[in-house]
C-alpha cells in the first residue's frame, strides 16, 4: 500500500499542489472542528440551562460589535501571533513546546528591567534594544529544555511545563521584592507590581482612546520574516526536514538534536518577545497575570492556523477576538468566559484528532496523482 | 522560635507529607497504566480538575462522599475514552491531544463550577480513621496511621500495581503493548484494547486523585484547583522509572519538600515564600534531567500503533 | 500553501460575521438617559464573604433607597482578579458611558490611572488606597483595617487558651497587611507573652492554599485564626474541621460561615462613601477626594457573631478598645 513517502514525478506533483479540492479539504478541517467545537460547547449550555444562542450572540457581538471589541481582539492577537510564530517554528521540527506561559514571563521580566535600567536611552535606541534583550531571554527559557531535549532526552513537555512554575515564582519573587515599584513602597501599598516604564519606551498608540499599539505591525511583519526563514532559508529547511522525517535527515547530514535545540530556543525567543510587548505596549509596566494564558491559546492559533506563520495571522485575529467575545458575553449574559476555554481545548483535540483523516486523505491524493488519474 | 527540630515538627511535617502525597499517587500510578502500555496522557490535570469538580458537587448535593468517589471514576472513564479515542484510534500526536485534553478539563470544571456552585464552599469530607492498634504506636502511629480512607487507599496502590503489573497476564500484555506493540500484536495481543484500557484505567485513577483533593484533602473546589499537580504527577512517572515503588518514592520526596515549606513559614523560619514553592519544581527538572531510570521507558512510548505498519 | 490557511481562517471569519450581522443588538453608545448608572469590576466573587461581596451588598443597599433598578442601574464584573482582564472591563465600562466605575481592588490602581485619562466625563474610583494620581475624575478610597484588626486582636488575646494564634494572610500589601498590623498590635496590647504565627500564602484567590496553610497552624497548636482576603473561606472550613478554632474575620460579617466559632468580624460599610460619590457626580464634581473607612465615622463596624457566648468581661475589653480608638486614646499604627 502506497505511503506518503513514494516518489512522485514533479509534473504531477505541481498539479497536485493546486489542487482546488485539497486546499479546500484541507481548510475545511479545522473549520470542521471550530463548528463541531462549538457544537458541543452549544449541547453543554443547554445542558446547564442557559440559553445557547443567547449565549453565543454576545460571544460575536462582544468580539466584533464595536471598534473597541475589533481593536481589542486586534491587540489579544498580537501576543498569540508571536507565541504562534514560535510554536510554528518548533512544531514544524517536531518539538512540543509548552513553555509559552514562563517564556513570556521572561521575556517581560527582561523588558522591565531592562526599560527601567536604561531609562535614560532615547526611544528610538531603548526599544528596539528592549525588544532585543527579551527575545534572548526568552530564547534562554527555551534553550534549557531545549539542551535537555538534545542531551539527555528529557521530554520537552515535561521540562517545558516545570520551567512555566519557575518563571511563575521568580516573577512573583522579583515583583514583591527588587522590581517593586517604589511608589508603591512609599505609600504603603506594597503592589505586586513594578515601576510604571519610561514613556519613551511605550510602543504608540495607532487608534486613540484604544489599546491597540505598534505592536500588532511588528508582529505580522515577523510572521512573514518566519515564513521566509522556514521556506527560503537552508536553517529553515534543515529545521522542517528533522520534524518530516528524523531518520531520513540524520541520514541526509543534518544534526537532528542541535536544529531540535534551536527550534524550541527561536520559540522561546518569539514567546518572550510577545512578553515584551504585553509590557511595554499594553500595560506600560509589569504585574501579575501579564500572560493571560497567552502561552497556551497560541498553541491553539498555531495549530488552527495549521502551523504556517501566514496561517497564524488569521488564526490569531480569530482567537484573539474569541477572547475578547468571551469576556464580554461574560459581562454581558454572565455566561463564564470558562466556556471559550474549553472550546479551545475541543479544537484541539478536533483538529490534532483529524490529522489521521488529513493524512489519508493525502496519501490517496498522492497515490493517485502518481498514477496519473483523477480521484472523484 | 521553637526548635525547628523538635520532634513535634518533625512528625507534623511527615504526617502532612503523607496525606499530600495521595492525589500524586493515585494519578501518577494511574498515569504510569497508560504509559506502559505506550500512551503518553498529558490531560491528567484537567482529569483531575473535572474529577475533583465531579465529586465536589455530588459530596455536597447528596451528603454522600462515596457517591462523589463514584462520580469522580465515572467522568475519569468518560475522559479517558476521549484521550483514547483520538490518541489510539485517531493516532493523533499523543502530547498535543493531552494538552487539548488538559485545556478542556480546565475549561470545563471551571465552567461547570462557575454555573452550578458559584461561590467557594466547603464540604465534610473525609474523617481521618485511626488504625486500631497501629495507630497508637507512638510517633509512627500518628505519622502513619492517623488518616483518612482515601490516603490509605492511595498507598495501597503501590502494591496492587505492582502485583498487577508483574503478577498477571494483563500486565502482561500491558507491557507488551508499550514495549513492543508490533510482536504483542502477531502473538494476539489486542494493542488497541490494550491501550484503551490502560488508558481509561489511568484516568479513572487520575478522577480519584482529584476527588482526594476535594473531598478530603482540601474539602473545597476552586478554579484550577490543583494548579498543575496533574503534570507533576506525569513527571514522577519518569521520575519513577515507570514502576509503583519509584513513584512512592518520588511522590514522597516532593510532598515532603512541599509540607517542610509549609512548616517554616508557620514556624517564622524566613524562607520567602516565592523560592518555597520554586523548590519541587526544581527538583522535578533535575530529577528529569539526572534520571537514569530511562532504561525502563517503554520503547514504543508516545508513538501511535498501526497495523500492517512496521 | 499559504492560500489554503488563509482560507481556512477567513472563512470562518465570515461565518463569523454574517452572523454578527444577524447577531445581538450593538452596545449602547452613551448614557443619555436619566438613570445612574455603576459598573464595578471586584477581583472575586460578590458572594466572597469578604471583600467584593462588602463593596456589592453596600452598592445593593444604596439601589434599595433610591428606588429600585430604574432609579439606579448596577453591573458588575465579579472574579477579575488578573488586572490585564479588569482592565478591559473597566475601559469597556467606561466607553459604555457608565457615570461611575469602580475598581474594588488595589491591583487595578495602574489601569485607573490609564483608563482615567481617555474618560474625562466619567468618575473612576478605586482602592484600597489613597492615591487620585492627580486627576479630577479619580477617587481613591481605603479602610482603616488596622482598627478593626486592634479591636480582634484583644478579643482573640482574651479568648485564647493554648496561648498561641494563626494568621493565614494572602499577600503581605494593602488592607491585609494593615488589618494584620493592627490585630498584632491588639494582641501585643492586651495580653504580650501570646505568640502569633503568620502565614502569606502569596495569592488572594487561591483558597485551597489558605486551607493547608490554616491546617498547619492548628496542626502547631494554634486555637484562634484570623486572616483576609476572598480565600479565608478556606481558613474557616480548616477551623471548622477541628470543631474548636475560634475565628476573627474582616471585610464582611463572616458569622454565617462558622456560627459557633466566629467570634467577631470588622464589617466594612461603604454606603455612606457612595452617596457622597453620586451626589458629587451629579452635581458635576467627578473625583479627587481621597476616602477612608474608620471606626469614628461608621464606615467600619465591628460585628460581634450572636451564635457565640462571648464573655462579658471579654466583650468590655472589646467595646472599651473600640471606643479608645474612636476617641483617639489609643493609636493604632498600620
């Protein structure tokens, strides 16, 4: 029986590519597990008596019902779509990183350091540096599972997951200690939060009297600067070949462990930076819950958005205003914002659940294309 | 300041170490099923929560804390079947379906809680039960047998899963399937059912860790209530070299160092609170990382089963 | 490739919104209406038993006396207790053209303080705490936690036997660790040879911390609690389980939690802070005063629980430290 792995002559194959029918497949998948997703978050309203139209109409109309919602859904997406970026990068080399949450902790740690120290540098000199220190700290948060992963083997769930604790408690240790804010120990607050940031380190504002900021610009520029990385550059192909087929790219010359190890140390990276700019463009300063779970619904873009960093761009506007719409239906119609979490965890399990099917349906295409026929 | 090592303390930290340990226990032999049999489930903790919430809610509606252990089972097995079914028969990527899983649970148990409870309350759980005789031992007594049914349970595991493990033929076939699913399957061993019940076994295991935390550890349910126990309880199965007694031991080694800090802070010891809670993490990672237990990991671990496929 | 993935999303975004288009009615613009309107965004539950519930039942009160929901319109945002989340539900209050928005927690100061500048029409208060950043429409408000805390402290001194009481505190900051001050101060006060052993747990929110934290203070010997925040639920369930913890509570009258055991709890009462903040408002002052509950001027009450037979010498003891405080006799320091 014919495997995804049989040789195909490039003529057919081209055909192949743009095929209208696969693209369309393809696409509908996950669009199939959005709906099917919100089918059984629909079942299970009903079944705890609340109203589920009622329910999801203030889910859209919170998300896209005025330019508030549109420019917030535009800011909770920018985050996404860099912490996506990484994931794309890592998952495309077949590393699980799960480390988003401590990697943008990181990340703003070092932004709110950094602005603060270097409080005297003009804007245009303190942000991009600012910028910069948070990728590689975040980079750093991604290369100690990473190592663990080449060396020792360590599952880089696992490792991922225990680094996301520690960020936790070293943030909470430096915010309730060295970074405080010293207005706050003056007055006796004693907030868990640091010194508000230098002015001229805020990314600017693009729609007055919102929160959307540069940031969102910055992140899709990167986007396409990832999707170059991994189609056009030889890193990029070495890093796609070890999660296609290690064994074949062992074979092929290529250090599987080190690009393993690079993959999860540029998601790190990239998840730290989405830190940074939750800092310095959204709240100006560092407290608790600076993550929001980022770290977690970015795994859920990235894979919507079927692991490409153009995909993301839209998966992330989509989940991004997800939330937005959630927290709003929860204002609104007090049904819990709870509800978007686990349609997200239902999506998941849909779309990584009918990658069997996907994969069939692939071999299929491709066993008939190399035989030259059309498949009805 | 007392003597922080005066036996007094000494016996209160190893009492609460030992009532700590048990949800680690439960999901982690629970968990350990699932990965002999070659399935990584990385949803224990939104098992967990689920289960914790199941069992909560039944406790306090019915007044019947073994319907809520019941309850607890019944939505452990309902979320197992989920992980199998796209874990083994999907052969979906084993760790991101855990996550997914993971992020349902937590969804879900926060949802339902949210809609139906509301409000932080507490519920009777579980009484500590002295062991006659066996209690009154002086210090040991009190350390050891001095706790609630579902503590003593959770210990008991460790030997029945050894027994299981080793003393019969569904161990048997347990290991066969994780080890080396492709001769398992040519001898007749059925991989897929296999998996299907170690999985649904872990996580039956894992809904009785989370009721051990409602119903008897903490007698609450809140949101995230075990904030990430179940990922823990995942860890210590590596930590454990996949077998019950390893994992006895990582379990206590970690609800150790988390009852010692508990302790202090009660005790003024001034240890600040943030690098307390650090430390079992830390531990996990070197544990991971030092583990020469490796030699035990079931070769065909987190990859999916397919037949006619070499 | 990227055709494919672009498709995918941006169908399911017109899906999205064609349905929008059929969807909800869009939010209203701005209050042009006569009724008042509050939105409050408190970092737990409004049942809390604690300090969200303190701020809600007073907002409930006050819609009680001006007439009834068309007299005076309330929302809340209950269980906000990540800032980055408040802060979208205050600034979305706030376009909606609420007059007042309260923030009930001394995380949202900074968010205040941003938010504030984009509304200039709309009065923003928050607290606890003292700081109006300057700004016109910024009220700030506070408790004076330490007096009650005082006035518990001499209680549990009292009261105790085993000469040793627990403190389950959630972050050492704000009103906690004002009331906590001033509890040591009454225990220091009334009887100096009493140990009292803290705990911070570090959270506000997580409850099943502050139990284990609770437990471990009995498990030393304690036989009198106190604490605060939203999670001393846990506290109190701990103190309950060993059946002989007495509890001192603060923020709400926590009698209903543990009748035979809650001696006496610092209410506070922020009606009469709100009135004056609605009459401000509409007679077109928007902010800039700062506030704070105390004993002399009835925003903070203590409560002492029916259900437990306190003894009288005790209950003087109690009452003769209230009235010190009020009269200014004795000091309490924060």
């Amino acid at each position: 029986m014919p495997t995804e792995t049989a040789v195909v002559p490039a003529r057919s194959l081209r055909r192949f590519m743009f095929d209208w029918k696969d693209i369309l497949f393809r696409a509908a998948l996950p669009v199939l597990a959005m709906l099917a997703a919100l089918l059984i978050g629909a079942v299970m309203l009903l079944l705890l008596k609340v109203n589920p139209f009622t329910a999801y109409a203030a889910l859209i109309n919170g998300a896209l019902g005025s330019t508030y919602s549109i420019t917030q859904s535009l800011v909770k997406a920018t985050p996404l779509l860099l912490v996506g970026l990484g994931i794309c990068i890592a998952f495309r080399a077949s590393v699980l990183n799960i480390g988003g949450e401590g990697q943008i902790i990181v990340g703003a740690l070092m932004a709110t350091w950094f602005s603060l120290q270097f409080r005297a540098w003009p804007g245009w000199l303190l942000v991009p540096a600012t910028v910069t220190m948070s990728f590689v700290a975040g980079a750093a948060w991604g290369f100690v599972p990473g190592i663990l992963k080449a060396r020792l083997s360590v599952n880089e769930i696992l490792s991922t997951i225990m680094m996301n604790a520690i960020a936790l408690q070293l943030m909470n240790l430096l915010l309730r200690g060295p970074l405080m804010d010293p207005g706050g120990i003056t007055a006796g607050t004693f907030l868990a939060q640091s010194e508000r940031l230098p002015e001229q380190v805020w990314l600017p504002r693009l729609v007055p009297q919102t929160m959307l900021h540069a940031g969102a610009i910055i992140a899709v520029v990167l986007a396409v600067a990832v999707y170059i990385f991994l189609w056009r550059t030889t890193i990029g192909y070495r890093i796609r070949a070890v999660g296609l087929n290690p064994h074949a790219a062992r074979y092929a010359g290529i250090n599987v462990p080190f690009y393993q190890a690079l993959s999860l140390t540029l998601a790190g990276g990239f998840a730290g930076l989405a830190g940074a700019v939750e800092v310095i463009g959204v709240h100006h300063r560092l407290l608790e819950g600076i993550t929001s779970g980022y770290g977690f619904t970015g795994i859920v873009a990235a894979l919507f958005g079927g692991l490409h960093p153009l995909g993301a761009i839209p998966a992330s506007y989509l989940f991004g205003s997800l939330l937005v719409g959630a927290d709003k239906m929860q204002r609104a119609v007090q049904v819990p914002s709870a509800l978007v979490d686990t349609i997200m965890g239902l999506v998941v399990l849909f779309v990584v659940g009918s990658a069997l099917l996907s994969r069939r349906w692939a071999a299929r295409r491709l066993a008939a294309a190399a035989k030259g026929q059309e498949v009805k | 300041m007392e003597n922080i090592f005066s036996i007094a303390v000494i016996v209160g930290i190893l009492t609460s170490a030992i009532r700590l340990a048990a949800p680690y226990l439960f999901a982690s032999i629970g968990e350990s099923f699932a990965q002999l049999s070659g399935v990584v489930n990385l949803g224990v903790d939104g098992i967990m929560l689920v289960g914790a919430y199941a069992a909560f809610f039944v406790a306090l509606n019915t007044g019947n804390l073994w319907l809520g252990v019941l309850a607890a089972l019944i939505v452990g097995l309902l979320m197992g079947l989920l992980m199998s079914v796209i874990s083994v028969t999907l052969k979906a990527e084993q760790g991101i379906s855990g996550i997914g899983l993971y992020m349902f649970g937590l969804g879900l148990s926060s949802l339902l809680f949210k809609v139906t409870i509301g409000t932080v309350k507490t519920v009777n759980g579980f009484r500590p039960i002295k062991i006659p005789l066996l209690g009154d031992i002086p210090i040991l007594g009190e350390i050891l047998f001095q706790h609630n049914v579902l503590v003593y349970l959770a210990f008991l595991l460790v030997p029945a899963a050894w027994w299981v493990l080793e003393k019969t033929t569904w161990g048997l076939r347990i290991k066969a399937a994780g080890q080396n699913p492709a001769a398992a399957d040519s001898l007749g061993v059925n991989v897929d059912r296999v998996r299907y019940v170690s999985v649904c076994l872990g996580a039956m295991l894992a809904g009785l860790a989370g009721a051990s935390l409602s119903i008897s550890l903490v007698n609450l349910f809140q949101e995230n209530l075990t904030a990430g126990a179940g990922f823990i309880a995942v860890a210590l199965v590596y930590f454990g070299g996949w077998r019950p007694v390893g994992i006895l031991g990582g379990a206590l080694l970690f609800s150790t160092v988390n009852a010692f800090q508990l302790w202090m802070q009660v005790l003024g010891v001034n240890i600040p609170s943030d690098v307390a809670v650090m430390l079992p993490y830390l531990l996990t990672i070197a544990a991971l990382a030092v583990t020469m237990n490796r030699a035990h990991q079931p070769a065909g671990l987190n990859l999916p089963f397919e037949r006619g496929e070499s | 490739m990227k055709t494919r993935n672009v498709l995918r999303s941006s169908v399911v975004l017109v899906v999205a919104l064609l349905t929008a288009a059929c969807g909800g009615p869009a939010a209203p613009s701005g209050g042009t209406t006569a009724k008042f309107r509050i939105a409050v965004v408190m970092p737990s539950a409004t049942t809390d038993m604690a300090f969200s519930q303190s701020m809600w039942g007073a907002l409930l009160a006050i819609q009680k006396e001006m007439g009834g929901e068309s007299a005076l319109e309330l929302k809340y945002s209950e269980n906000m207790f990540k800032v980055p989340d408040a802060a979208a539900a205050i600034r979305d209050y706030a376009s909606q053209g609420f007059n007042i928005v309260i923030g009930h927690g001394s995380q949202y100061g900074a968010s205040i303080q941003e938010i504030a500048k984009d509304f200039p029409k709309t009065t923003f208060a928050w607290g606890t705490d003292v700081n109006t950043f300057g700004q016109p429409n910024v009220y700030a408000y506070t408790a004076a936690a330490e007096e009650g805390g005082y006035v518990n402290g001499v209680l549990a001194a009292k009261l105790t036997k085993a000469k040793l009481i627990g403190v389950t505190g959630p972050v050492e900051a704000g009103d906690a660790k004002t009331y906590i001050d001033g509890f040591l101060q009454g225990v220091a006060a009334a009887d100096p040879s009493i140990k009292v052993s803290k705990t911070w747990t570090g959270s506000f929110s997580d409850v099943a911390l502050m139990t284990e934290a609770a437990k471990t203070h009995i498990a030393a010997g304690a036989d009198a609690l106190t604490g605060s925040s939203q999670s001393v639920v846990g506290s109190i369930g701990a103190a309950k389980d060993k059946g002989t913890v007495l509890w001192f509570g603060t923020q709400q009258d926590q009698a209903s939690l543990a009748p035979n055991l809650v001696v006496a709890s610092q209410q506070y009462d922020w009606t009469g802070m709100l009135k004056e903040m609605i009459k401000n408002n509409k007679a077109g002052k928007l902010g800039g005063d700062k506030y704070v509950l105390q004993l002399k001027n009835g925003g903070l009450k203590i409560v002492y629980n029916s259900g437990y037979k306190l003894p009288d010498d005790v209950k003087k003891a109690g009452d003769a430290a209230i009235e010190g405080i009020k009269s200014g006799s004795i000091k309490v320091n924060p």
